[in-house]
C-alpha cells in the first residue's frame, strides 16, 4: 500500500525543496514530469560519498511522488569518461591495466574473475544492487550509448558552433587559482576529472585550446582508443574535423555529423545535459560549487543550448568511522553494499534522510553502528507511540519505504547490539543463536530465527568483518580455578547470590536486574533501589562485580553486556565457570 505522505505538515529539508521543485517545475515546463537527475562515473567502486548524489535527489524526488506528481529520476553512469588510474586494491587488477588510461571506461577489461563485459559495467552492477535493496527508483542512462549512438550529435555541432563563446565564458576564470585539494569537502567525483586535466580553475578539463583555436570536444583515437588527441582544425560549414593523438601518433580527417567516437568536455557535457534532459533539480557537491568549477560555469553555459541551471543544494562530505576522506580513485573505500552488509537499508536510508544536504556525517563500521541502532530503535520506538517530533516522523517515514510502500523489514528487530553478541559468542551457531534469543523474552520467545533476519545476518557480518579478533568473545572452556580459590568472602557472597537468583531470573530483563541487584544487596539496600536511592560507591561496586564475571566467563576484563553474555553461555555452564 502507498505510503500518504504528510508533506503539509512537515518541515523536514526534503518537503521544502520538493515545494521548490514542483514549483520550478510547473514553471518551466508545465504538465511534464518533474526531472532530478544524479551522475556517477564507475571510474572505480561507488563509495558511500557517491550515494549522497543519489540519496538527495532521490528523496525529494519520492516526495514530489508522494504528492500525486509524475517523476523521473535519472541516474547519468558517465561511463564514456576516460579511465584515469588504476584504483589501488581493487581485486583481479594489476598493473598492467595501466595500458588502458585514456580509453572510456567501457573500453576497459573488467577486473579478471568478472562477469561483467567492462570495467563500468563491473562496478555499475554491484551499484545498481544496492540501489535496488534501498528501494531507490530510477531511470538509468549510459553516456556511452547516449554519444555513440548519436543522441548528442545535434548539441556537439552546436557546441563546435559557438565554442567562441563557450571559451569567452571559461576565459573568465582560466587565471584564476583552484582551490587547495584539502578545502574539497566531498568524495571525489571522477566525473570532475574527466579527461586530460586541463587548465580549468578546479582543475578540470575545460577543452583544448591551441593554434587552431578553442574546441569543447575531445575525440577518442580510432587507432589507440584514448584521448590524448587534440583537434588541428575543423570546419563549421561541412563539420569536417582533423585531430592527432600524441599517444600514438595517429591522425585523421572526419566529418563530425558522422562521426560518433568522442564527447564534449565535461564543462561543456554537464549543462548541454541540462538542457537536453530538462533537468529541474540537481544536487552538487561543495567543490562543484566554487568559483570556476563546473556547477558555476554551468549556469552560464546552459544558456548556451537553451536551457537553465537545475535548482539543487551543495551537499557536504560523507565520512566512514575511522577512516580518511573517500576517492572512488582508490580502492578500500566502503561502498553501498559494504554497509548493506551490515546495517539493513531502513538505516542506511535514515542516516542520508536525516541530515540537511549540507550537514556532513559519518557512516559507522565500528563500535558506533550499535549506537547507531540504538538511536534507530529509539525513534521507531516514539513514532509508534506519536511522541515523535514532525520532522523525526518525517525522517523515519522517507527511511522506511518510499511512495510505493514500505521497504521489507525485520519481523521482530531485537536490539543489534544484543544481536551482534550472540553471534559473536555462538560463532555461527544457529541453533545456540535461536536458544538465546528465545530466552530474551520467554513469555514470548521465537519460533525461528527468520523472525531476527536480516537484522540478525547484518549484526553476524558485523561481529566477523569489522571487529578485530583480539576483541572477540571466547567463553572459557574451564573454570579459572586460581581465580576462585582467590576471592574474598565479599566476592564469593556475590557469586552465591547471583547463583541462587540464576533460575527465577533467566530472561534478559531479569539478569539485568539481578546482575545490577547483586552490588546493591550486598551494600544492605535492596534489590529494587534505584540510583538517587543509593551512595556513589555502589556504581564503583557494580563495576568491581562485572570484571570479576567476565574475568571468570571470557577472561577479559570486558565483553558483551552481562545479562546477554550470561544467556549465551547457558545457565548450566555459567554455573560450572562460577564454581558451583
């Protein structure tokens, strides 16, 4: 069932720019469907900087949805940009994929053991999963098929006809410097460096200029296939155009409204597309934006070919816990489908629907993701009880489905820390993990362990990908007698007492009780007493008692929260490592 959207009663940034764009769109071309677009180049793997291009338009583009509109998201795989590095550490490539740089990316073998026919097709597909996972619709367009087939050939003669004021717009910013690599505040689109990086003020390639004049089109050899070429001259009145390649040292003659083999240079391709695809929102990123880059130089060349600069914010920098910016130039960066691996795609969306385009964040592989979740759980909590504030529902509601209906989820979403300590402590058990987690709740326990998924199969990913091995959970195979015959008579009266409470207790809320209970009566108060109720040394006491359990159960001086550790071990076995 669709999801009814409470546009009007919202304030969230997704609603008001949908206000925007329905609004400009009703402007500018009235009684056609609404057009946001996104581009991305499988220059390498798309990281979770690129999804943010997606993410954006995505969203307002599903509100727009939402409120009875007729959409179009496309999503351009600059696919015809140049190959420009060999990615480090991406497997089944070597070095010898050098030989390639300066071909389309769809001229480059795949990565050996693929079943894709190229290096962008490789790296789409795996993009295309995950967008598909996400719930993420959209009408995909291949740069490669769009210029070789012909589609543009009517934009390029015109860009070739008024490359004078093309290059009169460019000109203006040619001197002046590009902004420091660490002011870039955003994943590095490929797209930004596509082609020969050449004297444009952001460093990217804004055409070749030489004897024979200014020309925004770069043909890829028809003896290499690179684009090391520049144009030597060419003829407005019969297009025909002579260019060399000074990789190879071949040269021809073509006539241009033939000829099919190269592409305008991306200052000049983003806004014919524009025009060409009526775009009406568009996001960018942070250098995208500054002066002489693309989005700015764009807005005055798409007049050029008839059209206007697409509404759209700048959005900021994607982060991952702990690691460095991202480059899809380089390999080892997360993608969509490394979190996907983790964290199921309500939180994956929430985490993007949740932040102002312009408001960076962090995406956790660490400890972090379990807070994370906690978050998560805490809202979804407040929204089924309405105590939710009007933009967190609004959030919540772009997380877990779209306007076709909601994404599928997890029948019973257990805490995801709880989750992640049984799979840690049960090493892939599935039996042992549906046995703990049946006593979480017995009054209400599973009936099979597809009632956890995928929350549970995300949390097992987690525990066996990204938590070192050194902070594992090992439960000690014997009892650590020394440490036993050690105890004073303080520390084996509350090893008697959590003993005798064991049985009555077997539940997750009841050993949390009991576990924190122990300290308190032993200090003379009782079990129930809360902590306004109680001296400060009884948390100094707490602390004491739970390294004393997990010395005695993994050896550590922590691990997994107590009550869930102390399931998973089983009642008869902790009693056998407490020396009963």
């Amino acid at each position: 069932m669709p999801i009814v959207a409470q546009s009007t009663e919202t304030t969230d940034w997704v609603s008001r720019f949908a206000d925007e764009v329905i609004e400009e769109s009703e402007r500018r071309a009235p009684g056609k469907p609404v057009v946001v677009a996104s581009g991305l180049s499988p220059s390498g793997p798309i990281h979770l900087g690129n999804l943010r291009e997606v993410m954006t338009p995505h969203l307002v583009a599903d509100e727009v949805r939402r409120r009875g509109h007729r959409v179009r998201h496309l999503i351009s795989w600059d696919d015809y940009d140049r190959y420009r590095k060999v990615p480090a550490d991406v497997p089944g490539v070597d070095k010898t994929w050098s030989e390639h740089i300066g071909k389309p990316l769809t001229s480059v073998p795949a990565p050996k053991g693929s079943a894709h026919p190229n290096w962008a097709e490789h790296f789409k597909a795996a993009m295309v999963e995950s967008l598909a996972e996400m719930g993420v619709e959209f009408d995909g367009i291949s740069q490669t098929a769009q210029y070789t087939s012909g589609v543009y050939r009517e934009q390029i003669l015109h860009a070739m006809k008024h490359r004078g004021d093309i290059d009169a717009i460019l000109g203006q910013y040619r001197t002046k410097k590009a902004p420091a690599k660490k002011q870039q505040q955003k994943p590095v689109d490929e797209a930004e460096l596509e082609a020969a990086e050449g004297s444009g003020a952001a460093g990217e390639d804004d055409g070749s200029s030489g004897a024979a004049g200014y020309f925004p089109y770069k043909p890829y050899c028809g003896n290499c296939e690179k684009d090391f070429t520049t144009v030597t001259a060419y003829d407005d009145d019969s297009t025909e155009l002579t260019y060399a390649c000074t990789e190879c040292g071949f040269s021809e003659t073509v006539r241009l409204n033939e000829f099919n083999r190269g592409k305008l240079v991306w200052k000049v391709d983003w806004p014919m597309r524009w025009a060409y695809e009526g775009v009406i929102f568009e996001p960018s990123g942070v250098d995208h934006s500054s002066p002489g880059s693309s989005f700015q130089v764009g807005g005055q060349i798409v007049g050029i070919f008839g059209g206007e600069q697409p509404i759209g914010p700048m959005y900021a920098f994607v982060g991952i816990s702990g690691m460095a910016k991202m480059s899809s130039s380089k390999g080892g960066v997360p993608t969509p489908g490394d979190a996907l691996k983790i964290m199921e795609p309500q939180l994956l969306r929430w985490l993007y629907a949740r932040r102002r385009p312009n408001q960076s964040f962090k995406i956790a592989f660490d400890q972090e993701i379990q807070r994370l979740y906690d978050e998560w759980d805490r809202l979804d909590a407040k929204v089924d009880d309405g105590s939710a504030l009007p933009g967190d529902v609004a959030a919540h509601s772009r997380a877990v489905g779209t306007a076709d209906g909601e994404l599928p989820r997890t029948p019973r979403p257990l805490p995801y820390r709880t989750l992640a300590s049984v799979a840690d402590i049960t090493g892939g058990h599935t039996d042992q993990a549906l046995r703990i987690l049946s006593d979480l709740d017995p009054s209400n326990p599973l009936g099979s362990l597809d009632e956890a998924r995928p929350r549970y199969d995300k949390a097992e990913a987690w525990i066996n990908n990204h938590v070192p091995a050194d902070q594992r959970t090992i439960v000690r195979a014997e009892p650590d007698a020394e440490l036993l015959k050690s105890l004073d008579e303080q520390g084996q009266r509350s090893l008697r007492l959590l003993l005798d409470g064991l049985a009555a207790n077997w539940s997750l809320d009841g050993l949390t009780h009991l576990v924190y209970g122990v300290p308190k009566v032993q200090a003379g108060f009782s079990a129930d007493a809360t902590p306004k109720e109680l001296p400060p040394e009884i948390k100094t006491a707490q602390r004491s008692f739970f390294a004393l359990l997990y010395h005695l159960l993994v050896g550590r001086d922590t691990g997994p929260r107590l009550p869930t550790l102390l399931l998973a071990v089983g009642q008869d076995r902790v009693r056998a490592l407490l020396g009963e």
